[in-house]
C-alpha cells in the first residue's frame, strides 16, 4: 500500500473503518452463499429476507433477488409497493414498529427445466411489534402466503423472476406491464413518506401497548349485544389461516377474494342465519353435501360491496339477516378515538380505493395504548387474502369503512 493512502486511512476514524470491513465481509459471504445457492435456497432466503425487511424497514433488501429483466422489475416494484404501504408507513404512522419477525419458508414442490425453476412455498411469520420508543412487552401477529416463485439462472446464479401471490393490492400478475414507470414513481413516493413517517415515529413520546379481548368502551356492548361476538373472533382465531374445507375457497375465483367470504364466516359463527328474503339477502348453500364444488352463495355473502349493502340495509330497513350502521373516514389519520373505542369483536372492517370498495376484515382483538396517564384503542383485525391474524387495522387506504354490527337476524 503507497504512503499517501496509507495517510488517507489515518484519517479515517477506527470505528468507519471496522464498519466498512464488516460490510465488505458480509457482502462477501452473501454473494457467495447467493452464487452458490439453489433456487430452492433462492426461494427461501428471498421469502425470509421479504419479512426481515419490516424490522430493518428498508423495502430495498430484496431487490438483490430479483432478475435483471423487465418482467422482474414489475414483480419487484409491486412486492416494495406491499411493503411499504401495507406495512411499514401505516405502522409509524401509528408510532409503532416491527422488533422481530421469526418466517418460516415451506416448500411445497420445486420443478427445474435447465436454467428455469418454478417454486411453490408457503410463507408463515410470526411478527413481534411495539411502540416506536416502548415501555412494554409488545403484540404478537401472525401471517401466511402462498408464493408461486419462478427462477431464472443468470451467470450461474438463481434469482426471482416472478412472484405471484395475492394480497390486498391484489396480485402482480393483473398490472399492465405499460403502467411500470407509474408503479416504480409510486414505490419512490412511498419510500420518501415511509422515511418521514418512520423519522417522526422514532422521536415519538414513549408508550406502552398490549393485546386486549375487550375495548376500552364497554358501555355500548349491551345495546349491541345480539350477537356472538366471541364466537364469531374463536372461529376467525381458528381458520384465518386453515380455511374451513365447509365452504367453497374464494381465492382465486367465485368472489373476487376470499377475504369477505371468510368475514361472512365469522358473522355466521356470531349467530347469523341465511337471508334468503327481502331486500338485503345474505346466505351461503352447501347443498347438503361434504363437496364445496355444487355450493351457491347471494353475491352479498362473497363481495365486499355486497356485504357492505346487505349490512347496512338491514339496518336501515330493520330487516331480517346481520346488520350494522357505518362509520366513514378518510386517511387513517382521521381515525377519532372519540368513536373507536366504541368497536367491539366480531364488528367489520372494509377498504376502499379511487375503484370502489375492495376488502373486508373482521376485528378479533384491540392494542390498548397508554401514554400521559391515558388509555387508547386500535382495533386488530384477521383477514383472507393473504390470511393474517392480529394485526392493526391500517392500511393507507383512501377511504376506511366501519361497520359496528348491531344484531345478526
């Protein structure tokens, strides 16, 4: 090494220069492991990296699996768009963070064709969440996704071509490939406000959260007590991730989603009979049978437009079949504790987009917060489409339905 770079490196402070040699070696190590690997290896270190990305909150970390192609490129921008604003953005804009995520990568079937690998894995992750600056323990939710990976080998190495897997943006697979650049301006956008978001969050005053059955507000539980609202969170407990083989599987067809079939579910488990009569019908046939291939279902059970209209005009009308009145707001911030601490279990939750109404969730727990001698509440919510349980109710949507159920027949 000549003179003057061995003074340029004085220079440099011992603790820069330590940082920089552990990133050098781990760069190493990684892009090893990475040449080395098989798509099967591939495939998992990318689904537990997706996950380890909410702690670390930097959407960025997968782009290192993804193939250098076009089609790539499109599968990378939508999983960084989930990230982002079905993840990390609503969690500090709620001063809250990820501590911890313990994935566990299950692979179904692997089937390779020369340079050409397509993978079938199942992502479970258990997620530890808290405050931004916390005081307590924290709140344990849970998720799954099927994956349908396909590899590509470039220059010996196994990476990400496509990813398709449903959540509630939907699936990668239904963006038109000329809308890219619009896609890759709206993840830079939600990069910059994540930043922000996250920079407020961790100046935020202290708090202190945890899980609760019951809501802060207990006083109109009564009034609306027509309703097993512990039945309908033990069943969304038992089947947000093994669907119930009773009823016919939405996910990919019949319903646009399975997500408000599952809720129409839980109100089901909550007392609710079939409506088969007047205006607002809502009912689901088996026909008898053990097979889900002959079933038939009023469009109110399986949309979420039609849930929307079957509960509220049942309760307009005071018609027989589930009913609730609805709240309405816009942005999550306007979210008014004021009225939310009023949700009970079983109540509904829906999302709405410039499109219209798009998901359906069910409330099976709340996060109590406690700061300056106060208590406060959020609802936590499990849903189909991906299937996830416990988790907070934000999701950066335009519009935020809330459905408080006031009986079911």
């Amino acid at each position: 090494m000549q003179k003057s770079q061995m003074a340029i490196l004085k220079k440099i402070p011992l603790f820069v220069l330590i940082s920089l040699l552990l990133l050098l070696f781990q760069t190493a190590i990684a892009s090893a492991s990475t040449a080395q690997s098989t798509p099967e290896e591939t495939a998992e270190m990318f689904l537990e990296t997706r996950m380890q990305s909410l702690v670390t909150q930097n959407a960025d970390d997968i782009v290192p699996f993804f193939a250098e192609s076009e089609e790539a490129e499109l599968y990378l921008l939508f999983n960084q768009n989930e990230l982002l604003s079905m993840y990390l953005i609503p969690m500090a804009e709620s001063n809250y963070k990820y501590e911890n995520v313990v994935p566990k990568v299950l692979i179904n079937s692997i089937n390779v064709t020369g340079n050409t690998a397509v993978v079938d894995a199942t992502l479970f992750s258990e997620m530890l969440w808290n405050a931004a600056n916390p005081t307590g323990k924290g709140i344990t939710s849970h998720i799954s996704e099927d994956h349908l990976l396909t590899l590509i080998e470039q220059n010996g190495v196994w990476y990400i071509n496509t990813d398709d897997y449903n959540c509630e943006l939907g699936n990668a697979k239904q963006i038109d490939n000329n809308k890219k650049a619009i896609l890759s301006a709206e993840v830079k956008k939600l990069q910059d406000e994540a930043k922000q978001k996250i920079e407020k969050a961790n100046i935020s005053q202290p708090m202190k959260i945890e899980f609760s059955n019951t809501n802060i507000d207990q006083s109109v539980a009564s009034t609306r007590a027509a309703y097993n609202r512990e039945g309908s969170q033990a069943y969304a407990d038992n089947y947000w991730y093994n669907f119930n083989p009773a009823y016919k599987d939405m996910s990919s067809n019949g319903g646009g989603g399975d997500c408000t079939n599952f809720v129409s579910q839980c109100i089901r488990a909550g007392g609710a009979s079939n409506d088969k009569i007047g205006s607002y019908k809502w009912w689901y046939d088996n026909k008898g049978t053990s097979s889900t291939s002959d079933d038939t279902w009023e469009w109110t059970w399986g949309t979420v437009s039609g849930l929307n209209y079957a509960l509220k005009g049942n309760y307009t009308q005071s018609e027989y079949g589930p009913k609730a009145y609805e709240i309405v707001i816009q942005g999550d911030s306007n979210y008014n504790y004021s009225w939310g601490n009023q949700i009970q279990l079983g109540d509904v939750i829906q999302y709405e987009n410039s499109s219209g109404l798009y998901h359906s969730v069910i409330v099976t727990g709340f996060v109590i917060q406690y700061y300056n001698g106060e208590a406060y509440s959020n609802p936590l919510i499990s849903q189909h489409s991906s299937s996830k349980h416990n988790v907070s109710w934000q999701k950066s949507a335009y519009k935020t339905h809330f459905l408080f159920m006031t009986g079911v027949n």
